[in-house]
C-alpha cells in the first residue's frame, strides 16, 4: 500500500470563533473519521499544528546553520494539521480525503509519499 499525506488548509482570516456546541460537533466527526480510519487499518498518524506565527525555519546560508521565525512561506494560507495514511491507490486516498474535509471543515490537499528503498 502507498502511503499518502493528506495536509489540512487553514486561511488566515477566516472565522475561527466556535461555539463551545460547534467546537464539540466537529471534534466528534473527527474522532469518528479517526475510528473509521484506524478500523479500516488506513491510519498511521495524525496531528493538529499550532499557529503558523509559533514555526521556526531552520536553514544553511554561508555554510551557518541559521534560524529565523517561520513561516517559511509568508501566505495567508498555511498547515493546519495532516493525516498520513495507508491506501491501495489514489482513489481511496481521496476517498479518505472527502470524509477528512467534511469532517473538519478545511481544505484537504492529497500528496503520495515517494518510494524509497530500506
């Protein structure tokens, strides 16, 4: 099976203010999505990030390691969170991919992991 990054989009601006009923709901689908995954043996992790504001770039420049404040592409989009799962092929990777941006509410972008050798 390939595994596959499903990264999660969040826009600067957009209201993030959820009433504590609102805030629940939404944890219950995701937990729902994260069972549903687990039972079907296609979850292998997942998180939620915390502002793009908190990142930390960390970089070469002049053979110096030098860290600057993140992020590291100034956007008002940014990471929100991430899935990484197991499926047989893109098409059930975006079928997970439809269920995780209904359940959170954000976009949900599909990328395959590359093969590499052990």
């Amino acid at each position: 099976m390939t595994q596959y990054l499903l990264s999660v989009h969040s826009v600067d601006g957009e209201p993030a203010d959820m009433t504590e009923e609102e805030m629940q709901q939404s944890w219950k689908q995701i937990q729902v999505l994260n069972q549903e995954l687990r039972s079907a043996g296609a979850w292998v992790f997942s998180g939620r990030l915390h502002d793009p504001d908190t990142a930390t770039v960390v970089r070469m420049a002049e053979g110096e390691v030098v860290t600057t404040d993140g992020p590291f592409v100034e956007a008002r989009e940014h990471l929100g969170g991430f899935y990484i799962i197991q499926a047989e092929d893109l098409d059930a990777a975006l079928v997970w991919a439809s269920k995780a941006t209904a359940a959170v509410g954000k976009p949900i972008e599909v990328w395959p992991f590359a093969a590499t050798e052990a």
